[in-house]
C-alpha cells in the first residue's frame, strides 16, 4: 500500500475495475479494488451535476475512509447522446429505473436509450462516451482527468463484450460496436483509455 505505484480505484462494479486494471497496468501500476484495501462496503451518493464532481466525490470518499494515506481514483463515464438533449449523461447508470443485478440494469439501459431513439436516423444518433478520472493522493492537489470517444448510437445491440452502452456505441471510423471489441483494442481507444493516459503522463510529470 505504500508503493506509489499502487492505486485503488473507488468503483465497485466489477467491469470497470478490471478494465481500469487493465488499462493502468499498461502504464506500470498497480489497481487494487476498494474491497481488497480494506474499504467497507457502502454507497457514495453521486450527487453532482457533472462528471467531474461525482468522480471527486467518489475518490475523496475512499481517500478519506482509508484516513488518507493511499492514492485512490474514481472513474465517472456515461454517454452523451446529443439528440435527446445529451442524455443520460451522468445518469447512464441508473437511466431506466429497474431492480435486479447489473446485468439487468444494463439491458433496461439499452432498451429505453433504443426506444428514445427510435424513429432518429443513424447520421443524427450521434453519441460519446466521456470519462472523468480524479485521482486524489495524500499531500497533493486532485489530478482530473477527461477522456471521451465520438460515435454513434447502432439501431440495436451487438457483441457481448465489454458492458454498459457497449454494445449499442459504434466508434467513429468503424462500422461495428464496443460490444465487438477485443479488450485490448477498446481500451485503445476508448475514453476510459484516454483519461487514464493523461492521468499517467501527469503522474510521470512529477505531480505525483
């Protein structure tokens, strides 16, 4: 816990942790879950208008329950879809209001994204997925950083990888969904990839 190249990350869904795992290693750290620091189980109430302020709510929220000796970051992503008015945005996650398992609040995601966009063509289901990374680290000002990828919204589901939105985003230069992808290609390009990039060239710039 003390080698500066190890980061938890604040989030809880299982998908996103090995994705930021994934992507973070690459750039030599460590991720380890809020579960395997020791973090109790409990709900941060993402209250913010932005993504930028529920990604600091979250990080200070699991900085401050380990008392603040250990860097910790938090991912807070949605996607934008500019012809319902860039909805969901911060509230991609709980976009339809379902019970059950995540599994399920995704599909019911889809599904009421696909029926707001039913009659629009594909030239206007113009989409992105945005990520705002805040890493918050002991004795140093937060480091915030925003990815996003441009895309379109597909007229159904495709692919069973990756989660969320995925497999209805299709990146602008290709004709086919996350949903699709090889991990490793995704975070490539993806806006998670992005913002955690930016976050480690900041981090290698000596504001670590």
């Amino acid at each position: 816990m003390s080698d500066k190249k190890t980061l938890v990350v604040a989030s809880t869904n299982g998908h996103k942790v090995r994705e930021i795992s994934s992507i973070a290693g690459s750039f030599g750290y460590v991720v380890i879950s809020r579960a395997e620091a020791g973090v109790p189980d409990f709900d941060i109430e993402e209250t913010g208008a932005t993504f930028e302020d529920n990604s600091f709510l979250k990080a200070k929220s699991i900085f401050d329950a380990l008392g603040g000796g250990v860097s910790v970051i938090a991912d807070d992503s949605g996607i934008v879809v500019d012809a319902i008015g860039g909805a969901p945005g911060v509230y991609s996650a709980r976009f339809a209001d379902v019970s059950g398992g995540r599994g399920s609040q995704d599909k019911a995601n889809n599904a009421k994204l696909l029926k707001l966009l039913e009659d629009i063509p594909f030239e206007d289901r113009t989409a992105r997925f945005v990520s705002v990374i805040t890493c918050v680290m002991p004795d140093k000002p937060p480091i915030v950083c925003r990815g996003e990828v441009e895309g379109h919204i597909d007229f159904k589901e495709t692919g069973s990888a990756g989660f969320g939105y995925d497999p209805l985003f299709i990146p602008l230069g290709y004709e086919y969904s996350f949903g699709l992808f090889e991990p490793d290609a995704k975070n490539a390009i993806s806006h998670r990839g992005r913002a955690l990039a930016l976050l480690a060239e900041r981090l290698a710039a000596g504001t670590e």
